[in-house]
C-alpha cells in the first residue's frame, strides 16, 4: 500500500521517519477541532499506519496553539439548530470511532504529544493513545457536562482504565480543568517536559519506544488491554501463545545471542 501524500492543506497530516509515523491535526485556526473532514482522514491515516509493517510507533500531535479543542461545536450547533445533529453527528463520529478503534487494536504503539489545550474530545484522543506525554504548561478540560452532554470519542475508553471508575467520574463531572502534573500523578501521562522541548522529549520516547522489536510491541499491547476483561487461565494461555510466537522470530534469536554471549 502507498503512503497517503500530505498536501498542506489537509486537515490532518502524516510523516513517516523510518519506524515512526507523525500525524498532525491540521486545523489550526480552529484549534484543531474535529469535524467530518478531519475524522474522515484521520481513519484513512490509522487505516494506512495498521497495515504498514515498517512502523512501529505512531505519534499524534496538533498544530498550532493547541492540541485539540474537541468536536466542532460551529457544525455540531448549527446541526442542533436544524434539527440535524443525529445524521451530522452519528456521521462524524462512525469515522472517528473507527479511527480510535484502529489505534487501539493496531499492533503499533501510540503517543499523543499534547501542548496548549486538550478539550472534550480532544482530551479524551489524548488518553485514547497508548502513552501520553505533555508540556508543562497543557491543560486538559473535560468540557462535557458543562454543555449537557455524556462523554464521547474514546474519552470513557482511556480514561476509565487508566485511573478507575470514581477518579473517572471527578473528571467528567466535577473539573473544569487539569494540569499536566495532576494527568501525570492520576497515571494518564507517562512524561512531563517544558513546553519549549516537548518535540525533543516526544520524537526522545518515540525513538526508544521504536527500539521493541514488533512481535513485543504487538504481543505486550494485546495482552495489556485484555488482561482486565480475560478470566485467568485464558489469558495465561495467550501469554503462552504470544511470546511462543515472539520467540520464533529472528529479532528474539539475535537478541538472545548477544545477551547470553556477554562476558565470554
């Protein structure tokens, strides 16, 4: 399959370098809200990144001044006002939905690199990622029940188990907002850097996170998730089959003989 080409006006962006892909949300002048077009290419992204064997590691970042200020509520509001808003958004969100669902199951892992604001929506593809790392100075707002509505766009599905159902419901219903500090003590971010070197420290973690040789990268990532949900003796019996399948590979064989040839 060939690489989608970026043109610079595309609401979404993708750079591949070597093992690591870069997509952009690229609607800056609207803090890079998520409307139909950029959920349409975000799941064309993910959908090209799932079936490429050379990337291991996926990172989402935004352009401009924020990261994501959640749904486009210019489009959804005026969709409420004509009496629109089950088509235009159950059309909005099959497309995003389907891009979140790739990200999760895809044996890739993925980083969200979060500056400025992350709000609703964009709060929740923040956590929706595998890992998160964020600038110092990034706020996280919640924004959903201020406006009367539930959660959505995998705000429940990274968030719940990440930090629990109780932590989970202070969030949703009880912040306006929340620091990087306090995302980094609850568990949803793995790495606070100064805002000034964030695409450093970013580009830093995805680069060590690429060194896994892919059958770790997808094995661990599949076992992880399912470890809540799975009654013992089947997820024992995964465990087995994943890393009997990892062993088998060249990477595990060349990584055995350079271990157990140290100090010989």
């Amino acid at each position: 399959m060939t690489a989608p080409v970026s043109k610079p006006d595309d609401p979404a962006l993708l750079r591949i370098d070597g093992p690591i892909a870069t997509i952009t949300l690229n609607r800056p002048a609207a803090f890079n809200a998520i409307n139909l077009a950029i959920a349409q290419k975000l799941e064309q992204l993910a959908a090209y990144i799932d079936g490429a064997d050379e990337i291991r590691v996926v990172v989402l970042e935004g352009e401009g001044r924020a990261f994501c200020a959640g749904g486009d509520l210019q489009t959804i509001g005026a969709a409420a006002e004509a009496g629109t808003v089950t088509p235009v958004v159950g059309e909005l969100l099959k497309h995003y939905h389907a891009f979140i669902e790739i990200v999760r199951r895809m044996p890739k892992i993925s980083l969200s690199s979060v500056h400025g604001s992350a709000a609703g929506a964009g709060m929740g593809l923040a956590f929706v990622t595998d890992l998160c790392i964020a600038a110092e100075d990034a706020k996280f707002t919640p924004a959903y029940a201020k406006i009367g509505v539930s959660p959505d766009g995998g705000s429940t599905v990274g968030i719940v188990g990440t930090v629990g159902s109780r932590r989970a419901l202070q969030i949703f219903l009880s912040e306006d907002n929340f620091t990087a500090q306090q995302a980094y003590e609850w568990g949803l971010v793995a790495k606070v850097a100064p805002a000034a070197e964030l695409k450093t420290a970013t580009r830093k973690l995805a680069e060590r996170l690429a060194q896994n040789p892919p059958a770790a990268i997808a094995g661990t990532k599949q076992l992880v998730y399912q470890a809540a949900t799975t009654p013992v003796k089947q997820q024992l019996d995964a465990e087995e089959h994943k890393i009997i399948m990892a062993m088998n590979t060249d990477a595990f064989r060349a990584a055995v003989k350079k271990f157990t040839s140290k100090g010989k």
